[in-house]
C-alpha cells in the first residue's frame, strides 16, 4: 500500500529553481532523488540518468539547464522533460524513474511502492 512520506514544504520548490533532495531505496539500492517545480506542478525522479547511472546536478541541487525548460544531465548532456521524464535529447536510452508526489496544504509528499521506499534511519 503506497504510504505518504514527507518531502518538504511547497515554498521550497520554486519553479524553475534549485532541486530539493531526498533519498530512497529502489531496487534494493539507496538513490538520490530530487524534487522540482515545473510549470507550477511539484516533480521527481530518481537521480539517475539513464545514459550511465550518474547524478544530472552539474551544480549541487541545479538539474536545470538555463532556460528551465529541461531537466539536464551534466556528464554528457541528456535533456528530459520536466513533467514527465522522458528523454528528450542526448544519450539518454528511456526516461528518468518518475517518483509519485501529492501536494496540498503547503507540503509536498512522496509516495512508497513496491519497490521505492524510505530510508531507514
Ligand atoms: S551520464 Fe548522463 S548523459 Fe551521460
């Protein structure tokens, strides 16, 4: 049963802004993963790319490319799209790892599955 799990307050995700970080196993590993606003809805992924299982920021928390239109890899330049993840250019092979979020009330929220879950503590 999918669980909810703090992210952060819905003020921390400026559109077009700084990434909020947070961590989660998935397949049995510990990621990174961030949080973005786009287009004044709350996204996250998996901070993997899907060229070579690298981090995107090229600048801590910064996955934005300048126009804030791509969510960008900073080792070889693969764009994704900011809504959904999918591969947009570069050498991406298939889209980011879409995290589920819900927002309301001024917080934002990520939720578990089968396989993406909280790290213990
Ligand atoms: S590792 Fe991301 S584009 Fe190559």
């Amino acid at each position: 049963m999918p669980a909810p799990v703090f992210l952060c307050r819905s003020e921390d995700l400026r559109e077009g802004g700084l990434a909020v970080p947070f961590d989660v196993v998935h397949a049995g590993a510990r990621w990174r993963a961030f949080a973005v606003r786009f287009e004044g809805r709350a996204q996250a992924y998996l901070n993997r790319c899907t060229h070579i299982p690298m981090e995107l920021d090229w600048q801590p928390n910064q996955v934005f490319d300048d126009s804030g239109q791509w969510l960008l890899c900073a080792t070889h330049g693969a764009a994704y799209a900011p809504d959904t993840g999918a591969c947009v250019g570069g050498p991406c092979r298939g889209g980011l790892v879409k995290i589920a979020l819900c927002e309301a009330r001024g917080v934002v929220h990520w939720h578990t599955s089968d396989d993406l879950y909280p790290v213990e503590s």
